[in-house]
C-alpha cells in the first residue's frame, strides 16, 4: 500500500498519542484535527490501538476511517510498553500495568517476554494492515540494572546482555521483514541502546539488519549530555523516524541531579525535565538542518511530556513552534549565483 502524502506543504507532522491514552482516539483526533495537525503516531495502548486485532478486517478499517473523518493520516504507530517487556530483568511489578492482562499472564518472567514478543510480531503486522511502514518502540533490556557498573561488572555478563537482546529480537525483526514494516528504537535510558556507543553495539549485535533502526528523540540524548546533531548525522542510514520533546537541565539552582532523587515523574524537583518545545536545550535548528542534510523526510511526531503546562495549550503551541525550522530548501545554488556574476 503507498504511503499517505502530508495535507501540508514539507514533511508530516504527528502528535504521539502516548500521552493521551485517557482519552479516546476519536478524541485524540478531534484535538490534533483541530491544532493542524497532519496526522498521529498511534500507540498501541489503551483504546486507541490493540496489536492482537491485526487480522480483524473490519477492526482496521474502523480506525482508518476514524483518522480519515478527522481529515488525518498515520505513517508510524508505536509499541514502547510492550517491547519493554521483550528482554528487561526482573520483569517485577512495574510491568503488570503497563503490558496489559494478556501478556502479563500468570506473571512468570519468561513467559511475560514470551508473549511480549508475540505481541510485538502482531505489531509488525497490524502497521502493514495500515499501510504504515514503520513502529517504533522500546526493546528492554537485561543489563540496564548495570549501568552505574559498581561493583563491578565482568565484560562477559554485558557480551551476554547484548546476546540476548539479538535472540529475542531476531526472530521479531524477521516478521518485520516479511511485512515490509521496520522497528525505530527509541535511544533511551533503560533501553539495550541508550547512547551513542550502546547504540552502535546494539547494531552490531543483529549485524545491521535493515529492519532494525532508530526513532530520534533529542529529549534523552540531553539529558545525557549526548550531542544531537552528531547522532543524526553518525546515524544517518538509520534515522527511521523522529519524536520531538525538549527536556531543560539545570534546574533547582544545581541542586536536581540527573539520577532524580527517586522523586515521581512530575515533581519540579527532579533533575531534568520534559518542557515545551523552545523552553529546552534542544537546539532544534540545528537539528532540523542535519535532519534535512541527510534526507529524512518522514514525519516530525509531537511527544507531549511537559509536567508544568496543560497539554491543551502546549501540544498545539509545539506543533507551531517545530514547523518554524521546516524552511524550504534553496531553488538555487551559491555557485549558479556566483557565476551569473561572474
């Protein structure tokens, strides 16, 4: 099926529904129809996706029609809380809400990843259904739990860490092939990628399959200190899709650390923080050149996580701010003008 084309010049915007799983997806459409936005990157999560119906004909074609009657498309849609579940260690209490009843099952650690798994194969095949060609998600990760590396870790149990993500994602990755659909990972903390060299690890260790790529999104990477352009640019073959949040450091006077004292996601007390697009040390501009320097031209996803705003107010303030950068590109070179001086 060919890819829907943006109702707006340039590249598709999307607003992740991630965050909005409280409300319906009619809901959800009816707002991000209403701000301009061009589509949504829909999670399976809550109401709004379910990866199990993939095969349901008339399911699918209830929520393409329920995106047409908002005037909106989908090019991505997301499965971050079930790929958690594919390789993390424990898997403990914290996953029972957010993998559902089904994969939870009976709670026993592999059999939660087992069927995690599965869920993340029906998602390969619900986007194909869709005519979407790209998920993106999380993939978990068995040697997170190490990452202060204190006491120290033997190299051998961080060789295995990255083996078992290879053989629990391989054989995934092989249903998004035979779907034609691909898997963005989000770099993230807690994830089998997570930095700039985790990340080249992680595709070493499925030795670069081209199912298996990255979701951008600068929000982490800050937090980290991680420079964002360089990671597009570093990655550029592999840049299959983009999240957009802005996140603020240095806060509370140099008293928030950035391990977040354990402190609850919307406390102004932790050490980083989500904000509205433009409040952040996100340098977008510069970001959108790279973006546009190495061709990516899918969509720009709005991800809501902004603790101190209403979300009413900042999803459709992001989405003004962000397409400020998407400039067109010069009808003429700098050469062609100096010769006609010349």
């Amino acid at each position: 099926m060919s890819q829907p084309q943006p109702t707006t010049q340039g590249r598709p915007y999307t607003l992740f529904t991630g965050q909005w799983v409280d409300l319906t997806l009619e809901e959800v459409a009816r707002h991000a129809s209403e701000w301009g936005y061009d589509g949504l990157e829909i999670a399976v999560s809550g109401e709004h996706l379910d990866a199990w119906r993939w095969d349901d004909d008339a399911y699918v074609e209830e929520r393409l029609a329920l995106l047409d009657r908002h005037g909106l498309k989908v090019w991505a849609i997301s499965n971050h809380l079930t790929g958690q579940a594919v390789c993390d260690d424990p898997i403990d209490f914290r996953h029972q809400p957010i993998v559902g009843s089904r994969v939870w099952g009976d709670g026993e650690p592999e059999g939660v990843r087992r069927r995690a798994a599965e869920e993340m194969q029906h998602t390969a095949r619900l986007a194909q259904r869709l005519g979407v060609d790209t998920v993106v998600g999380f993939t978990g990760s068995s040697i997170w739990q190490y990452v202060a590396m204190f006491p120290p870790v033997p190299a051998s149990r961080i060789d295995a860490g990255y083996q078992d993500f290879a053989d629990r994602w391989n054989p995934i990755l092989d249903v998004f092939d035979e779907c034609g659909v691909r898997f963005a990972h989000e770099v993230h903390p807690s994830e089998i990628a997570y930095d700039y060299w985790s990340t080249q690890r992680t595709l070493e260790a499925v030795d670069h399959r081209s199912a298996f790529g990255i979701n951008w999104d600068p929000s982490h990477m800050v937090w980290q200190g991680l420079d964002t352009v360089a990671f597009i640019t570093d990655f550029a073959d592999r840049i299959y899709h983009v999240d957009c949040k802005d996140t603020r450091m240095r806060m509370g006077g140099g008293r928030n650390g950035i391990l977040s004292s354990h402190l609850p996601w919307g406390d102004q007390h932790r050490g980083w923080d989500f904000v509205s697009a433009g409040r952040g040390d996100v340098p977008w501009e510069d970001c959108f050149r790279a973006l546009r320097a190495i061709g990516y031209d899918g969509p720009i996803s709005v991800e809501w996580e902004d603790a101190s705003m209403d979300r009413l107010h900042g999803a459709p303030e992001a989405l003004e701010y962000l397409r400020r950068f998407d400039y067109p590109a010069p009808t003429s070179s700098f050469d062609s003008v100096f010769e006609q001086q010349s």
